[in-house]
C-alpha cells in the first residue's frame, strides 16, 4: 500500500491492495481485499481501460458491505483488470488466465464476473485456479443472470416496504432505467405479483405506455437483441424521460450516477429499489428521503446476485439459491425500514450501520 492509500484506511479495512504486472501478457491489474473477517473476499473482476486502487477500494468496500447485510460468509473484495472489454476473444482468455494464476495464492479472495467480464471468464479462471463463483451452469455454476437473481431480489425488496408503507404491488406502477440483466427481471417478477410496467428504458431510449405492457412480450423482443424504441407498443421517448414518468415503483437498474443534485427533483414515485450500484448519489439520496421516498439502496436490495454466488460456492443449487433470496432480503429490508423509521434516519444510513455493525461483530471473533 503506498502513503497516499493508507488514506482509505478506516476501521473495517482495506486489508491489502495488490498491484499486477506481467510483462508477457501485459496484464496489468489492481487487487482490493477490504475485509476478511467473515470469511474469504467474494468480488467480481471489472475489465474497464482505466481504473484506480481508490476505484477498486470503494467497490471492494461496497462488497464487505453487501456481504455482510447479506449474512455471508465472506468479506468484500475487488479487482480491476486494466484493459479494453471490447477486445478479441482469444486475447481476453489471455488476460484472464494470466489473471487467475497471478492470484493463485491469494486465497482470501474469490473472484466472479462484473462489467466487462461474464461467466465463460469465470470458467477460464476454474481452468486454471479452484476458486471462482458465476460459472456456467455446465460446469456447477447457477447462471444468475439467466435466472434473474438480482431482478428476484430487487421485487421481494419491493414487496416488503409495499406492505410496510400500505401500498398495494396489484395494481402499482413500475418504471425500470434499463432493461438488461436485472431490470427485465425485476418487471417479470413484479408483474407476477400484479404491477403494470409502465415504462421501460434502455440505451435506445425510454418507451411508455400507462395501461402497461406485457411485460413477457417485450422480453421476449429485448432477448432477440433488439432496442426497445423500436417496439411496436408505446410512445417513445427520450433515454432520460424515464426520469419524469409517474409511478409508484422506479427501479435505475442501468449505469451509477443517473439521479444527482441537479435532476432528483423530476423524480415522482413512492418507492426506488436501486438494482444498478450507486445508481443515485448520497445528496439526492436525502432529497428523496425528505420527500417521504422510500429509497431501498443498492446492496440491500440488489444482493440477489451475490447470495446467488455463494450458494453456487458451497455447491447449493438454483432453488436454493432463490429461497435464500427470498429470505435475507425480505429480512435485511424489514429491518432497514425499521431502523430508519425509528432512529429518523435515510434508510442508506441506517443499512451501513447495520452492515458495519454486524463485520465489527464477526471481527471480534478474529485475533
Ligand atoms: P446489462 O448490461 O444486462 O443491462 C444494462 C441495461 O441498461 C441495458 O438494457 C442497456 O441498454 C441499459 N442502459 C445503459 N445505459 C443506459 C442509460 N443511460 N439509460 C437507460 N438505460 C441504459 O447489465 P445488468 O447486469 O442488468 O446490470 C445493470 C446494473 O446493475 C449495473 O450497474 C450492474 O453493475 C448492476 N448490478 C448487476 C447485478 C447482476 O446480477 N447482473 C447485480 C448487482 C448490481
């Protein structure tokens, strides 16, 4: 760690930062192992062409969080491998080969696929390497984005604080910012129980219609790798008008960053469940709680994923992998609405106070 890193130091960690180099390969690539207390780091590995060890270090942090809300067994961790995602196939497997052995002997940290990484990465690395989560199902993994983990997730997170704030999912309105892995999943799972999608966006723009849509069709149109501004239903609209859509639910499951200072106000709903990581920063994030929007944040709600992980790890199965979905994030929400309701604070606050508190208590139990 160099001086100006030992400034990220706080309480919790971060345990190491490992810098990669291999010359043959020119892999170049940084390591962050936040905090191990609950067991080995699970994290994925992120393939952008820049990034830093501050970068690596926040997104580790938010998995030690994410972990540990989660009840996991593990810490957080994160790598980032310098490089461009886009590259040819055969150079990538390169990079992530030589990834995988130069973390051989790294053991406390478990890696599985972010942006820019997927799961025939993970089985390139199980080639080389025994640790990995996110494999494909033919090779033991439990394909979570085939499945809609985070989307299941993000619907039972929505369901609990309907109930908690008298507010019906039959019949509610639902917006989704981005209709890829975990958004699209997110409609189906909530259309299930009664909601109407009425409005969906993607990088092609935002498509809506306020009597809804049926939400199976026009996955079935996104899966043919088609833009929803094409669709045959619905007015179509702007990327950024699905901002200023009226309705209940509003799920950003597209980029970070997407709700600031200067556009919090055009949102109009009752409930956000963050699916993307980050989706809205912390000074919007209390706008909206002085509104009275319940805001459900991104490692509460959007840990489908990483439970689904590791039940994958110790070699569970897909439905129990939903069942415990199911559970810790109906009993993580519960109690974050709870504990902001009592201690008058945004529910964000109250989720790291929980989730710092329970990796201080597994810490305790370390020398
Ligand atoms: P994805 O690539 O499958 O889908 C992203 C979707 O967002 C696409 O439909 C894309 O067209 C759309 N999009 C991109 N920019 C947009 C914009 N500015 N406005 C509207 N739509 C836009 O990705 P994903 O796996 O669904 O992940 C979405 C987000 O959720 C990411 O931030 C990711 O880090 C986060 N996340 C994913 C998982 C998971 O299990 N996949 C878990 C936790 C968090």
């Amino acid at each position: 760690m160099s001086q100006r890193e030992l400034e990220f130091t706080d309480e919790l960690g971060p345990e190491k930062i490992v810098y990669i180099y291999e010359p043959r390969t020119t892999l170049r690539a940084i390591l962050v192992i936040d905090n191990v207390a609950a067991g080995p780091s699970i994290g994925g590995i992120r393939m952008v062409e820049d990034g830093s060890s501050e970068e690596t270090f926040r997104l580790a942090r938010a998995m030690t969080l994410k972990n540990a809300a989660a009840g996991l067994a593990h810490g957080g961790g994160k790598s980032i491998i310098l490089a461009d995602p886009k590259m040819a196939k055969a150079d990538k497997e390169v990079l992530i080969r030589a990834f995988a052995c130069a973390i051989a002997d790294i053991k406390d940290y478990i890696p599985g696929p972010d942006m820019g990484t997927n799961e025939e990465c993970m089985a390139w690395i199980r080639d080389e390497i025994d640790r990995v989560v996110g494999l494909p199902r033919e090779v033991g993994g439990i394909p979570l984005d085939e499945i809609g983990a985070t989307g299941f997730g993000l619907a039972v997170a929505c369901k609990v604080v309907s109930e908690e704030s008298g507010m019906p999912l039959k019949g509610a309105r639902v917006a989704v910012q981005g209709f890829g892995a975990v958004g699209k999943h997110a409609a189906r799972f909530l259309a299930e129980q009664g909601s109407l999608l009425v409005a969906a966006a993607d990088s092609s723009g935002t498509l809506i219609d306020g009597r809804g849509f049926d939400v199976q069709a026009l996955i079935e149109y996104k899966n043919q790798g088609k833009p929803l501004c094409e669709y045959p239903h619905g007015e179509k609209h702007d990327i950024d008008a699905i901002i200023d859509v009226e309705c209940d639910i509003w799920i950003p499951a597209a980029r970070p960053d997407v709700v600031r200072d200067d556009n919090v106000n055009r949102l109009k709903t009752r409930i956000i469940a963050e699916g993307a990581n980050i989706p809205i920063a912390p000074s919007a994030e209390e706008v909206l709680w002085k509104r009275g929007i319940h805001v459900i944040p991104d490692f509460i709600a959007n840990a489908g994923g990483v439970i689904c992980a590791a039940v994958e790890y110790h070699h569970g199965n897909q439905s129990m992998a939903m069942e415990t979905i199911k559970e810790t994030i109906s009993r993580n929400t519960k109690q974050v609405f709870k504990a902001s309701q009592e201690a008058n604070v945004s529910p964000r606050s109250a989720a790291i106070k929980l989730a710092t508190e329970r990796v201080k208590q597994v810490m305790t139990f370390r020398r």
